[in-house]
C-alpha cells in the first residue's frame, strides 16, 4: 500500500492566527492542524494482534512537559489508543480504525512518577475522548489503577468539599457485554469512577435494540420511563449514565451526518437543529488538553469551518508549547477549573450576541458547510 501524503484536516481559529502574528515560531513548530488527533495516516483496518503490538510509552510522550509549571494540574483528557474500534456510521470524533496503543506497563510507570501526578487535574480525569477505553488490552486493570493512584488528587478535594472523578467514555456493543458488566461493577463500587456508556448514530437501530435488551436483563441498573422519554435511559447508580446520541435531546448535528429520520425524532423531542452553532462561537479559540500514544495535543474549540469534530488539534512540543499556552483555557459551565499558571488563564464565555456577530462576520474562506439533513 502506498503511503499517502499527510495533510492538514483542520484549520487554525482566528483566535490562533492572531496569536501567532504577534510571535515567532522556528518553521515546523506546528506539525499541522487536525481534526483527529493522529500523527501518523491511517490507512485501513489491522489486525488485533499487530495492533497489540504498535505499542507507545505513556510516560515518553509526557517527559518533555515534566517540570513545566504551565502544564501543573492541566491533564484532564486522555486516550488510551489511537484509532477506535467501534466503529459507528456517524463517529463524533471521526475516529480511524485502531491503529496504536499505550503499553500496560507504560501507563502503570506513568501513573507512579510524581511527575506526571502532578500534571493531572484536581477534580477530574476522562477517558475516552477520541478512542474507545476497552479496545487497550488490560484497560479493567488500567483504569482500577489509576483510581488507587489519584486517590491523593480525590483527599486534597474533599478538603474543598469537591471529589476528584476518573469518567470513562464507552460505547456499547453486544459483544462487549461482559467488559461492560464489570466497569458497572466498578462504578457500583467506587462512587468517584464515572461511567458513561454511549449509544450510536447508526444507519439501523440494532445496537440500540441489543442494548434495550441489555437493560431490561438488568433492572437493578437500568431503566426507562415513557413519559420522561427525552431523559433516555436512566440508572439507579448515580456515577452511571448512558449517553444516548440517537435519542433524547442531545444534539450533535453540526459537522456529522445524521439521517433525516434521526433529525426528525430529535425534533419530536423538542430539540433544536442548529446550524452552525452560536455556542461554538462563545467557545471558539480556547483549549485544553488530550494526551494520546501520538502526543501531548492542544485541543482548539473550533467551529464548523475550521473542523468537522468542531475541535482542531495539534501537536505540543518544547518549541510550540510557550506560545500556544497563551491561548486562553476552555470556561465550560460545569468545569470551572483551569490549571494555576497556563500562561493564557480562562477564557470567559462570549456573550450569545457577541457570539452571534463573530458568527455573522465570519469570513473565513471556507465558509461553506455542508450539513446533510
Ligand atoms: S465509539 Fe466513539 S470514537 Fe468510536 S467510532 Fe463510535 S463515536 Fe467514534
């Protein structure tokens, strides 16, 4: 197979070209800009096996960052693999087949070096941002470890009537019933472990069916009341919660393709079909974190025009890192943390008619947008 030349899927914010008119990079500082975040083009399926084998050590991708005041109490994001193998027909994250992973033995090391127990966020970890947790092969192990290792992060909270939370982000299948009956397990008996289990946009209901099944064999778990339809699927552990995109009103229509049938439930629900959103305008330039067994990536809150997954992604190294801190960290309404000394501080959420003029004037040149309904 031949190898394909590696280009740019996203765009850099308006926010970002500002910043960087007003300093000088060394060419190549940015390796590009990306609405997935992978270095490497992928190509096509691997096998399981291979894929076991692409390993990559967690604690290397970190080392150039240890001891960087800016990057204390930052990481909040992280994915044990690049690549997904879920693959859904509408994947939020536009996720590749899986192609890399973080080694066991990688990830045990990393969460025992002060040093990288110093660049987590106090009050909350997310697994499963553009990957699938369970697709690494001792994630069970993995994720219980973590848990015993951030138990400090989870004291020094209390301290401030808060907790620290490690969220995993999984998307069902029938075939991984079992994986999934022992994170619930987990969550049953660990109330700061977060379990999300997430349904997808697919072409047929059959996933959806399967889980329906799922849930009725699990009544001590799950349930769902008619009249309260736009909740979805409720559960009766309170740090569970099934994230149903189908159903319901959250909505993701912007940048994804969902069928007309799909939009049309969800407007039965009472949601609105936005296009272009003003929200991702109120948001748009600032950052936060992921670390992937890529790299460290500065995640940008783009729009539409900049990314498809409304997220432009690239690469942190020692080069790029001190000017791109200067962006301004995400301000989301549940997260009200930002790390102590990130260069660019806290973004304050724009005002909904602020939002709407940027939106407006947007000129961007690739403004057009196809959104298919
Ligand atoms: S599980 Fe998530 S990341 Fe994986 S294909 Fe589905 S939507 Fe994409």
């Amino acid at each position: 197979m031949t190898q394909k030349p590696y280009v740019s899927t996203a765009l850099p914010t308006p926010e970002i070209d500002e910043l960087l008119s007003r300093h000088t990079l060394p060419e190549g500082a940015i390796a590009g800009w990306f609405d997935y975040p992978s270095l490497v083009p992928i190509l096509g399926r691997i096998s399981k096996e291979q894929f076991k084998k692409n390993i990559t050590d967690f604690e290397k991708i970190l080392a150039p960052f240890f001891g960087l005041k800016s990057f204390f109490g930052s990481l909040n994001k992280m994915d044990f693999s690049v690549g997904c193998s879920k693959g859904c027909h509408t994947c939020l994250a536009k996720a590749p087949p899986p192609a890399r992973m973080f080694s066991t033995e990688s990830l045990i090391r990393g969460f025992r070096n002060p040093q990288i127990l110093q660049m987590l966020d106090p009050y909350h970890l997310r697994i499963g941002n553009t990957a699938e947790p369970t697709d690494q092969s001792d994630f069970l192990e993995v994720i219980k470890f973590i848990l015993i290792q951030t138990e400090f992060l989870d004291e020094q909270a209390k301290k401030q009537e808060k907790r620290h939370r490690v969220n995993v982000y999984t998307n069902y299948r029938p075939n991984s019933e079992e994986i999934l009956e022992s994170l619930i397990e987990l969550a049953r008996d660990n109330d700061r472990f977060e379990l999300n289990i997430s349904l997808p946009v697919n072409k047929t209901d059959s996933v959806n069916e399967s889980f329906a099944l799922f849930a009725a064999a699990h009544e001590d778990t799950f349930f769902y009341n008619e009249l309260q339809a736009y909740m979805g699927y409720q559960t009766k552990i309170k740090n569970l919660y099934v994230f149903n995109v189908r159903e319901g009103n959250s909505i993701f229509p912007i940048g994804r393709r969902l069928s007309p049938e799909i939009l049309e439930s969800k407007k039965k629900l009472g949601g609105v079909l936005p296009i272009n959103r003003v929200e991702d305008y109120e948001l748009r330039g600032m950052v936060d974190l992921l670390v992937n067994p890529d790299a460290l990536w500065m995640m940008v809150y783009s729009t539409a025009h900049h990314s498809s997954t409304l997220r432009s992604y690239t690469p942190l190294n020692l080069e790029n890192t001190q000017v791109l801190t200067l962006l301004p960290w995400i301000k989301f309404y549940f997260f009200d943390t930002f790390p102590p000394n990130w260069p660019g501080g806290q973004g304050e959420r724009r005002d909904g008619e602020l939002a709407q003029q940027m939106k407006v004037s947007d000129c961007n040149p690739f403004q057009k947008v196809d959104i298919v309904y």
